[in-house]
C-alpha cells in the first residue's frame, strides 16, 4: 500500500477523523474551516454536477447514466441519482455521495473536496486559527499542491515583470507564436538562470527545503545549499483533472544539445506521470462536446491547437501512453485521433502504445502531418478551419494505416512481410468485435493494394480468416458499444458519431 492509499484508507474507514480541518504550510496562515460553512458546501452540492465533470452522463428519467470511472466497462452501469445525493456502479459497487467521490475519484483528502466544492459552487469558506497538532497533520500532499500553487505564480511574475524574464523568456513564447491570453491561460512561467533566486525566494517565504525538492523545484548540494533545478528555463505547468498544478515541465532555451530540453517534476504524492496528461483540466469540456480526443505529443502542440481554437487535445508528454492514462481519456470519448509529425521512427515506437489504447476498446484514428512539419507549426502557421478540415480530411484508421506502413516497409521481402501481417492481425485482434468487419474490410483493402507477389496472398488469406474466429471468440457485438465505428465516422473535432454509438 502506497503512502497516499494509505491515507486515503485511512480516511475512508473513519470519514469524520479529519472533519473540517485544513492546514496551510507557512506562509500562510495555519487555519480550520469553520464547520457551518462546510454544512453549507454540503448542503449546495449536487451530484450530478459534481460527477458530471469528470464522467460523461446521459440523463435516464430520475437518474443518470455513465461509464464508471472506477472499473473498466463498456456498457454503462455507474448511475448517478440525484433526489438521493448518490453515485452507485452496479458493475463494480463503488458508491458514494459528492464529497466520497472527489476522494475517490481525484485523490481529494476530505479537506480538499470540500474546498473543491466550494470554489466549485462560489462559496467562501470562513477559516479560524489551527492548533498545532491540527497543524502538524498537515500532509506532504497538501504541502506540495500549495508549493506548486506558489511556484507556479513566482514563475509567470519573473516572465512578466522582470527584465530577464521578458528578455529570454517571453520573447521565446512570443517567437513560437504565442499570444498573450494564451500564456497566460497555460500559467507558463521563467525562472532566472543565476543566482537561484527561486529557491531562496521559497525558502525565505518559509517552505520546508526538503517539500521544495519533493516538488522538484530544488536540488541540494552535500553541504545541505539549495540550486534552482529550472534555472534558465521556461515553465509549463502540469494541471490535474480539476485544474490543480500538480508538477511542471521546464524546458531550456539553450541550444547546447548536451543539456536535456526539458527537466520534469519528479514523482510525488501529488503528482504520478502514468496517470496524467498535459492539458486534461483544459482540454475535458471540449472532448466531451466534440465526442473525440486529440492526442499529441508536446507541451507545445497542445498549447498551438488551442490558440488555434482547438480545444479537445492532450499531451502524453513524450513517455509513451499508459493504461491508466487511456483510461483517463475514455472518461470523457471513446474515440482517439492521434496527430503525428512526418517522422517514421517515432511513429513506429508509438505503435505498441496505439494497441494499448485498442484493447481498452477505443477507436483510434491518425492523422499524419506533413513532412517537416508537427501539430504546432503546422497549426501556427493556419487558421483554425484549415486545421480542422485538415485533420477532418486525413484522419486514417489506425489499423488501415498500420498496414500500409507496415507492408510498404516490406515490400519484395516476404519474410517481412509475413511478420507485418502477423503484426496487423495481433492488432485487429484487440479491436471489440462489433468493428471487427469494417477493419478487416478496410485493412486487407489497403494490403492488397500494397501486395506484390503472389506468394504473400496466401498470408493475407491466413490473416483474414484468422480475425473473424477471435471477433466471435470475444462474444456477440451486443451490448458492446457497437456502432463506435471505426472506419465510418471521421472521428475529427466537428463530428460526434465517433463517439456516440449512432
Ligand atoms: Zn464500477
């Protein structure tokens, strides 16, 4: 058990062990909140609006419908009942009201869903001094949320207000083309290059040296001296689901190959990377609206795209994609388009992670960027509605485009080739059945356009009629989110079949 599901264990056994009480690291004031404005928070709360920002609800009569956040599903059972203040999954059990579920579900200490909802539904909560003890039970993640909070504010004032910061800094996101609102909107930020101004600003204003480096923002020399661990760098925050900071990227504006372009946050009990993506708190909305995902690669990519006035794009900020980060997208679509530059090798060590993103029963789309060019450049260099019909009109299937990457690799080498399909085949096979004969369709079209001899039809027939017996294996195609289809549907910002099961 880790350290946090240690917590939260503990806090879920004894609900009211921590009732009302909240405690700020210095500076700020160590306060509680005054228990009747938590009954009023409790009191404003309903359900429905709290659960339906993080899962996609469909309105059944009295209740709500969704796809449970909590266990892996394709037919929905997570019901949301709002006369009775509750959320119940019949598939998994998980239940609870508004706050047990911003526990659960975002990794909230109780404390901090009630703070959720009361920004949430614009309620002051009045605080009173803390004890010492209720002071010392603050916990490390707590700590590390007001760091980033800070960090994150010291940062965009040295872009904004210093002369070195609007010299390096600024000037850089201006010459990558981006405007004002938008850095700000992202919250980016600079960090001066000498002196470590950062860490002795920090540690000046009272944050523990030790929580500082847990947060990533310093490192420590032997003889206990702090560094600024972004010194030199630009800053892009990494928001949670509910638009926390929960860590940072910081790359540098050096051109020194040397030196790694960008130094991320470490690991901390606020922040895990396998369960993040970068622009999520920004990006939930507009997937839900636009019943598809856009997945990048880059910090920049996602920043470009929303200036471009798209919205509905995440980063997985260049680790290769998780299960639980699938997970997190199939909350709010189940369809994916993955936008690439025109380079083959990154493409080719993405494939593995596209098939994670199949067997969690999504549909994937790609959309490959001309030569030279990536999701940012391309969408600087345009207006939106070229950009979107560009995606619109490009948007491949995954397993059409895998087989023609593939095949035209191995062309006149059957050995290869049959390595390819057998590739091709392992891929199919993880796409839910109700699909199934439009990729098989769809894919042998593209490999008998690709074939070249004879002798590799025999594979394909071997292919083709190894992809039907696994579809029926898995079972009927009812009950499966069926039409979710695959080939049919443009799956592009604009259109909503992808996603909704038409
Ligand atoms: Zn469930």
């Amino acid at each position: 058990m880790t350290r946090q599901d240690d917590r939260l264990h503990r806090e879920k056994s004894s609900p009211g062990r921590q009732t009302d009480q909240r405690y700020l690291h210095a500076p700020f004031q160590k306060t509680v909140i005054r228990p009747d404005a938590i009954q009023q928070v409790k009191d404003a709360a309903r359900i429905d609006e709290v659960v339906g920002q993080f899962v996609n609800l469909k309105r059944k009569g009295p209740r709500f419908l969704g796809l449970c956040p909590f266990h892996n599903e394709k037919t929905p059972s997570f019901n949301v009942v709002p006369a009775m203040g509750i959320y119940k999954c019949f598939g998994c059990g998980e239940s609870g009201d508004s706050i047990g579920f911003l526990i659960e579900h975002e990794h909230h200490s109780y404390v901090e869903a009630i703070r959720w909802l009361a920004k949430y539904y614009n309620i002051e909560l009045p605080e009173e001094e803390a004890t010492p003890e209720q002071a010392a039970e603050q916990t490390e993640r707590e700590s590390i949320a007001v760091i980033q909070a800070w960090a994150q504010k010291w940062s965009s004032e040295h872009l904004w207000e210093t002369d070195e910061g609007k010299r390096i800094g600024l000037s850089y996101f201006h010459e990558r083309g981006f405007r004002d609102d938008i850095i700000k909107q992202f919250q980016l930020g600079y960090v001066p290059e000498f002196g470590n101004a950062f860490s002795i600003s920090a540690i000046a204003n009272g944050f523990n040296p030790e929580l500082l480096e847990k947060a990533g923002w310093i490192k420590r020399r032997e003889d206990g001296n702090a560094w600024d661990f972004f010194a030199g760098r630009v800053t892009f925050p990494v928001h949670g689901l509910s638009g926390q900071i929960i860590a940072f990227g910081a790359r540098t504006l050096k051109s020194d190959k040397k030196l790694p372009k960008y130094f991320n946050s470490p690991e901390s009990a606020l922040y895990v990377k396998s369960r993040s993506l970068y622009g999520i708190a920004f990006a939930k909305k507009a997937i839900v609206e636009q019943g598809t995902c856009l997945l990048v690669e880059g910090y920049t990519d996602v920043i470009s795209l929303h200036q471009a006035g798209i919205a509905n794009v995440v980063a997985s900020s260049g680790t290769s994609l998780t299960v639980e980060q699938v997970r997190l997208i199939k909350r709010y679509s189940t369809s994916v388009t993955i936008l690439y530059d025109g380079d083959p090798a990154g493409i080719k060590a993405s494939l593995r992670g596209i098939d994670l993103i199949l067997a969690e029963g999504l549909s994937v789309k790609v959309v490959l960027f001309p030569d030279g060019e990536d999701p940012d450049s391309f969408a600087r260099k345009r207006p939106s509605s070229e950009v979107l019909d560009f995606i619109a009109k490009e948007a491949k299937d995954f397993i059409v485009f895998k087989a023609d990457m593939l095949v035209r690799e191995a062309e006149g080498d059957p050995v290869k080739k049959a390595a390819a399909i057998h590739e091709i085949v392992a891929s199919i096979a993880l796409v839910p059945d109700a699909c199934i004969a439009l990729i098989v369709l769809a894919t042998m079209q593209s490999l008998a356009r690709c074939a070249g001899a004879g002798a590799d039809q025999r594979n394909e027939q071997g292919a083709a009629s190894a992809v039907p017996q696994k579809g029926r294996r898995r079972g009927s195609s009812a009950g499966s989110p069926g039409g979710r289809c695959c080939t049919t549907a443009t799956g592009v910002a604009g259109s909503r079949h992808a996603a909704a099961g038409t």
